[in-house]
C-alpha cells in the first residue's frame, strides 16, 4: 500500500513537472516570436545597409535602408554587388572576396565607393565591414557560403575631413603670404615714397622731360605691386578693406562689356543679370576681379572647342536646408552669382585643387594659377560662399554668394587734384629709420613741422615733456616695446582729444572697427601713398579745429 501511495505521488510530481516545462516552452516559444519580431524590426529600421552575398557575390539578403539610396530590397535580391561598386573600387573587393575564399576569418572594415542608383552616375562612399560565413561538410575541410555585413554611408564625414584639410592648408599659405607680403610691403613702401617725391619735385620745377614720365611709369607699376600685395593679405584675412555697400550688378555689367569683345564666335554668350538693385558690402575692385577670374577662365575653357557661356545674377534667400548642403553657409538673404561654361570641364582631383595658389591646368604662359586663389581669398574675407559643378567633357560652374545687404546706393568716383597741405607740427614715431625718414620727407615737402622718435617709448616721453608743442601723431602700430595702440591709448590720457593717425601695413591687433575714434581718429595703411597721407591729415587736423 505504501509503495503504491509512493508510486502515485512520484506520478503526480512529474506530472507537475512536466506542466511547468510545457508552460516554460511555450513562455519561451512566445519569447522568441516576439525576439524575431524585435531582431526584424531593428534590422529593417537601421539606417546602416546590413547584406547578406552568397558565395558568389550575389545579394540574397539586404535591409529596408536601400529605400533611402532609391533602391527596393527586392529589386536588389540575386544581382551582383560588383554591379554597384565604382569601377576604381572593384578590385579591392575582389581581392577581398579572395580573401574569403581562401579562410581569412578576419572582420575587416573596407572603404568603397557605391552607386546609389542604376539611373543615376552619383556614387556615394560606404565603410563597410563584413564577415565571411563558413559550413563544415566534413572534418577539416570548411565550405566558403558567402558573406555577411553591415554598410554605413560616410559620404558627408569624408567631404569634413576633406574640407578641414583644405581649412588647414589655406591657413598655412595664409601664414606663409602674411610674412611675404609683410617684408615686401615694406620694401614697396620705400619704393613708392622716393618715387612719389621725385614725381612731385619733377611736376613743380615744370620739367617735362623723359624723367617725369618714366617716374610716372614707375609709380603706376609700384600701384600695381600695392594691389597684388593686398590681393595676398585679403586672402590670408590679414587685410581690412575699405567695405561699402556696392551695387555689384552694375559691376557685373561693366565686366561683360570688358569681356564681350574677346568672346570669339564660337561661343554664344547668356546673361541674366538682376534688374533691381543686388547690393553687396565689398570692396568695388575685388568684386570686379572676382567675376573677371571667372569669366576669363569660362572663356579659355571654351577656346578650342566653343560653347555657351552663361552668367547670372540675383537676389536669394537661403534657407537652412539649402545651407546645410554648402558647409561654409548659413541662412539668410545673398546676391547669388553663377558663371556657367560647356567646356573641357574637370574631374575630382582637378578640383580639390582648383584655389591652391599656382595650380592651373593651362600650358606654360597661358597662367599663373593665382586666379582662383584669389577669388577664393576674396569671397571668403566677404563670409561668402564657392560651389563648383564639373565633370569632364560636360562644362563647369561656378556658384558664388555673396551676403546681401538692404542699401541701394551708387558709388561716385572723385578725381583727386593737388595734395594738401599745412603748417602744423606733427609727432612722427616708427621703429624703422628708412620708413621714419621717407615718411619725414614727404610731411616735410607737405609744409608740414615734423619731430621723429624711433620707438613709442621716446615719443611719450617728448609727448610729456612738451604736449602743448604737437598738432597730431602719426604712429605704426606694430613696435616693439609699447607699440602704436598703446602709445595713442598713453598720449590720449595725458592730452584727451589729441588726434592721432594709426599707420600700419600688417596688424592682425586692431581693425578700423576696434579703433576707437576718441583715441585714434584715422587709419593709413603702407605704402604711403603721398595724396592719402595728404587727404587724411587735413581731414583730421580741420576736424579738430572745427570742434
């Protein structure tokens, strides 16, 4: 009886038992319904490509995240990947593929370029990391079955890393040209004083020999010099310029009637120019020399074969999605001006160069290379913005914005006549003797009273001993000991009011905008030109008899 009893509660717990390992399976067979369901989920919502290939590189498997580079998972299942990689990329994964084959286990990340869509040419760059898939049909011999990876779009991380790059190597050259271009306005600083001196000595003795023309050719090329000079220091964002709101498409105007007669005819000509004022705070020149680089270079593009070359201008508004596909762009209100050619173009590598200084594409004299560069130094000391289109054989354009800004005005061109002159006694202080003794001679020759020191340090103390016995100061900013800005900040102290001209060729310490017009009331930048020193120190000495 007791075994029996035994016998049957033994049967009764196993039963339980068993109760519970069928509520646990189905629990668990529940579970892993609602994991697949989860695993599908995230596998079909990542935004990275996740793939499977058979052994023969054929797409078996692939994620809904195809949908977003205009492709259906199902039109993809059975066509070869090698279809969808760029054709300088198809070797590397063929050699991996090999690798494979031959067992190399190794998860292994691959850069590659593929195509997005069958109907389009736009490749895209991808890392892809992957994983060979192996089966053992027998002991020590693996079968290779295919390949399963996971694909993730890095287009946009490649164009920072590649712009950054640019970035550094611009500010490099920027840093190289500011040194140049210091020493070499110095030296044209001197060059352009004697001259102008000799200039003015030759006109008032009324001599018209060959000696005033030749000194007249000689300064108009020391102005050139003078403009290449600050074409480099705009670049390097070293330059302030003279900034005013420009009605750029009248410029635009002016150059196409410059450029119109050397279009030969072969190439048929397009504008579409603003009716209405596109107004631009810039410098009229640099603006000027910006569409002529770009015009000229469309027209040489066209040369041998003709063509059609478009230029427009207009007024736009940028919103944040269409800044966010030009990096260097914010939103808000631009002129916007296109330069469009169907030319020789140029492919990628070409044009990851295109603003590095002396690279150009052209025979030996036909170039310098230094056109591009300097529209890119140019438009981005405006904070604008370059986009450039090209493929070879298809043409090129060029897409520059420029900030706009809502004031319609017209610029005048004054004629200067004669140089002013005075009699008051000037405190003139420069750390370089041959600048001090140019500068000297010029104030001089203006009638000027001129008392020199050869540091700040000497002109305050003089400046203390006697600060009824100056009329101004003419001061360089970059001395060593106390420099420009804090000798003008010393003397204002001690006589509040005093007027003082800033005179510099290279300062990366103050702008005109940072200078405050209760110490320095002017700013002159080297080479001193005779008429500008003349103009500014009346402007300033009459300002202060007026008060």
């Amino acid at each position: 009886m007791n075994s029996e009893h035994t016998n049957y509660g033994q049967l009764m717990n196993r039963i339980k038992e068993l109760e519970i390992e069928i509520k646990e399976q189905r629990l668990a067979a529940k579970f892993d319904r609602e994991d697949k369901k989860l695993c599908t989920f995230l596998v079909d919502n990542i935004p990275d490509i996740i793939f499977r290939l058979n052994a023969y590189g054929k797409i078996v498997f692939v994620n809904n995240a195809v949908r977003a580079y205009r492709h259906e998972p199902e039109t993809l299942l059975g066509k070869n990947i090698l279809d969808f990689v760029h054709p300088d990329d198809v070797d590397r994964v063929k050699h991996r593929v090999k690798e494979r084959r031959t067992g190399d286990r190794r998860i292994k990340n691959l850069e590659v370029r593929l195509f997005t869509s069958e109907k389009s040419d736009s490749d895209r760059i991808f890392s892809v990391a992957s994983k060979g898939v192996y089966s053992t049909e027998k002991p020590h011999k693996e079968t290779f079955l295919g390949t399963l990876g996971i694909a993730r779009d890095i287009t946009q991380q490649r164009k920072l890393e590649i712009q950054a790059r640019q970035n550094l190597k611009m500010e490099a050259l920027g840093t190289l040209a500011r040194g140049i271009a210091h020493d070499f306005n110095n030296i044209l600083n001197l060059i352009i004083g004697y001259t102008s001196i000799s200039l003015a000595d030759a006109n008032e003795k009324n001599e018209k020999s060959n000696i005033s023309r030749w000194l007249g050719n000689a300064l108009q090329a020391c102005e050139r010099a003078k403009e290449l000079v600050n074409q480099i220091l705009t670049f390097s964002r070293q330059k302030e310029q003279e900034l005013k709101p420009v009605e750029v498409n009248l410029i635009v105007k002016e150059v196409l009637k410059l450029v119109q007669p050397f279009i030969n005819s072969g190439i048929e000509f397009r504008q579409n120019i603003q009716k209405g004022p596109a107004v631009v705070k810039c410098d009229p020149c640099q603006f000027h020399e910006v569409v002529m680089n770009l015009c000229t270079n469309a027209v040489q593009a066209m040369e041998e074969t003709g063509g059609q070359l478009e230029i427009s201008l207009a007024n736009i508004d940028v919103d944040e999605d269409s800044a966010n596909r030009c990096l260097d762009l914010k939103p808000g209100p631009y002129v916007r001006l296109v330069i469009s050619d169907t030319g020789k173009g140029m492919d990628e590598k070409t044009m990851e160069r295109i603003f590095e200084p002396y690279f150009t594409t052209r025979p030996a004299g036909k170039g310098t290379g230094l056109g591009l560069f300097v529209v890119h130094g140019i438009v981005k000391s405006l904070e604008g913005a370059i986009k450039v289109y090209s493929e070879p054989g298809k043409g090129t354009t060029f897409q520059v914005y420029f900030p706009r800004v809502e004031i319609e005005t017209r610029q005048d061109l004054k004629t200067r006549k004669g140089f002013p002159r005075g009699t008051e006694h000037i405190l003139l202080v420069d750390d370089e003797n041959v600048v001090l003794e140019l500068t000297e001679e010029i104030l001089e020759g203006l009638g000027y009273t001129v008392t020199t020191r050869i540091s700040g340090t000497e002109a305050l103390k003089s400046f203390q001993e006697n600060p009824d016995a100056f009329d101004l100061l003419i001061t360089d900013l970059t001395m060593p000991g106390m420099n420009g800005k804090k000798l003008a900040a010393q003397v204002s102290e001690i006589r509040p009011g005093f007027p003082v001209i800033l005179c510099t060729g290279f300062s990366t310490e103050m702008t005109k905008e940072e200078a405050s017009p209760k110490v320095i009331q002017a700013y002159i930048n080297k080479p001193i030109i005779i008429q500008e020193i003349a103009e500014t120190l009346r402007q300033v000495l009459d300002s202060e008899k007026a008060r």
